[in-house]
C-alpha cells in the first residue's frame, strides 16, 4: 500500500480517542485489513488531550503504518471536536468514523463506504445501525429513551445515532453547523440539507480494555438543550437558491 502522502487518499478513516493506549494497535490492524486492497486510505488517529500514553504509542504505530497520520488536541475538547479536527485534517473525499475503544466493528467500513460510493452524490451518510449491543441495561434503556424522544421530535427516521460508526462525503460534513454533540444529530442535519441516509445493520461487541471516556452526563444533559437547538435549524431552513454569475 503506497504511502498517502505519494498516492491519491480516496478514504479517510477518523478514529477520536481519549486515553485508548491498550486499544490502538489492535484497532489499527482491522482496520487495515478490512481496507487493504479496496482502497487509497488514510487512517486518522485524533488524540483528543489523553492523558495516559497514547500519543507514545500512536507515535510507535506510525513507524509501522505509514497511512497512520497523528493529530493532537492540547486540551481535551469532547468526541464531536476530535470527530471535527480529524474531518478537517483528512485529504480522502469520503470520510469513515468509527469510536476508538474497539466496540466498532472496522470489518463494517467497506459497506458503508460503499453505500456513499453508490449514491452517487445523492446519500450524504451511511449510518451504521447497532444490534447485538454489549452496554448494560441501563445504558441500552438511556439510549432507547433518548433515540425515541429524538425521532419523536427531529422525525430523522434513524433509530440508533449513538453508533460510531458511519461514513459520509467529507464536503457534506464541513458544510454542517458545528456544535458539542453534532456527530449524535448527523441524520436529522443531513437531511435537512436534502440528502438521503443509507442505513448499515452493524454488530457490537465488548471494547477491547479500558472504560468508556465520553460519559453519561455529557450525552443526556448536553443532548437536552442541543435537541431543542437542531429542532430550531430545522424549522428555519429555507431553500437554498440556485445561483449562477450573469455573463
């Protein structure tokens, strides 16, 4: 696989991490195999202010990866603003996501990056879709309670947008209104800006160690008060008008 700074990256893959250092290698390494051979491909490794070792092994990897680029956050910033620097860093057109912590399946990435392929600039997102989920009781009720309130009120049609895993064209993303969060309401502003979703049924598993860094407050509270934001862009929407210079 040549090296993304001398072949054209048709595919970046951003993966936001926090304090991830035992779940990097193995991550990498089905992430490459699920994308040898389909693909120019960039991996993305946003490191969003950890505070354990995983910017050492990152840099570790890289000597081994070379389509392995490494970006730093000084601060913590949250998964949407780690999901944002490593948009904006990726030189492929198509952009996967998947979370860090290894429940994200990367043997998924070839369809959804084949369901944006296919849409032929029509699908904004392929969304992958959990089944099998491996949380606890408790966080499976939380989000059940969450996407129903969310669709009862957004109507994005999708009744999972917690999983990490989902790819889109990299210029669609950009065009979103950024916000803490943004990355939960991608359908419904997708959408919005009239593209359709294609939806991938995807299998969760155990992470690979370590516990969840994006907690429970920061996905109900937050989400609160950012449901009622997206719901607002929602309803002031307006046609975008075709415009064109007179000669």
């Amino acid at each position: 696989m040549p090296s993304p700074e001398t072949a054209t990256v048709a595919v970046s893959i951003v993966v936001p991490v926090r304090n991830e250092q035992d779940n990097l290698g193995p991550l990498i390494a089905e992430i490459a195999g699920a994308l040898d051979g389909r693909w120019a491909y960039e991996i993305v490794y946003v490191d969003d202010g950890s505070t354990d070792s995983t910017g050492e092994r990152l840099a570790q990897l890289r000597k081994n990866y070379a389509q392995l680029r490494q970006i730093r956050h000084a601060a913590s910033g949250g998964q949407s603003a780690a999901v944002r620097s490593g948009v904006r860093a990726a030189r492929g057109a198509i952009v996967a996501t998947l979370d860090g912590d290894g429940q994200n399946n990367p043997a998924f990435l070839p369809e959804l990056i084949a369901a944006i392929e296919k849409g032929g600039g029509r699908t904004g997102l392929a969304a992958g879709q959990r089944v099998g989920r491996k949380d606890t009781g408790f966080k499976k009720l939380q989000s059940r309670i969450a996407n129903g309130v969310r669709n009862a009120i957004l109507h994005d049609g999708t009744r999972d947008t917690g999983c990490g895993l989902k790819a889109f064209p990299r210029e669609v993303f950009l065009t979103m209104p950024y916000f803490d969060g943004l990355h939960r309401f991608l359908p419904a502003l997708v959408r919005r800006e009239g593209y359709d979703i294609a939806y991938v049924d995807v299998i969760d598993r155990p992470r690979h160690s370590g516990v969840s860094n994006y907690g429970f407050f920061d996905r109900l509270w937050i989400g609160i008060m950012d449901l009622a934001g997206v719901w607002w862009l929602i309803r002031r929407k307006r046609p975008t008008p075709v415009a064109s210079e007179v000669p």
